[in-house]
C-alpha cells in the first residue's frame, strides 16, 4: 500500500472516529418533524440516529445531520443558536466542512 493511500485511510477514520460526534443525545426535537431545509446545505436532520439537539428556553444544544455537510455542531462558548423563548431562533452553527 502505498503512503497517499495510508495517509488517506488515516485522515478518513479521524473524521469518521474523532470529529464526527459520536454519541447518542437526549433530545426533545419530535421524531416526525425534525428536518429543516436551506438552499445551501439541503435538508437538515435535527433529531438523527447518533446525535440529536435539544431545545431549552433560551438556546439549542447538540448535534444535527446534514447529508450535504455533515455534523452540525449547535453550541459552543463563544457562539451558539439561541431562542427568545417565542421560537425565534438566531446565531450560528459550525460544521468541520464549512465552519460557521
């Protein structure tokens, strides 16, 4: 095998073991209404099978799926979705394919 392939390989299990979340999530999102849709990345899953995103009254937490750019990651310490309580949502996402 030569070097590109192994490095390849390499870079593909970090993405899939390592920045990919892992993880089975507590979420509150309905099963039945959990996709939201956006011109630039499509269709949206906010309640997947390893992740999920919960709902509090003044922001969101966790993971959602797009097949287009992968995980969405929805909070973060110095960025985040928030809610106004009224289901007005606002701030930003970050994805390890497009940023935020």
């Amino acid at each position: 095998m030569n070097s590109r392939v192994l490095n390849d390989k390499i870079i593909l299990y970090i993405r899939l073991f390592i920045l990919s979340p892992i993880l089975i999530a507590d979420t509150n999102i309905d099963s039945n209404n959990k996709y939201t849709w956006s011109n630039n990345t499509g269709w949206i899953d906010f309640n997947p099978t390893n992740g999920g995103v919960t709902v509090f009254p003044d922001h969101l937490e966790g993971y959602a799926w797009s097949d287009n750019i992968g995980w969405l990651k929805l909070s973060g310490e110095n960025w985040g979705v928030i809610n106004d309580g009224k289901g007005n949502l606002s701030g930003y996402a970050w994805s390890y394919l497009i940023g935020y």
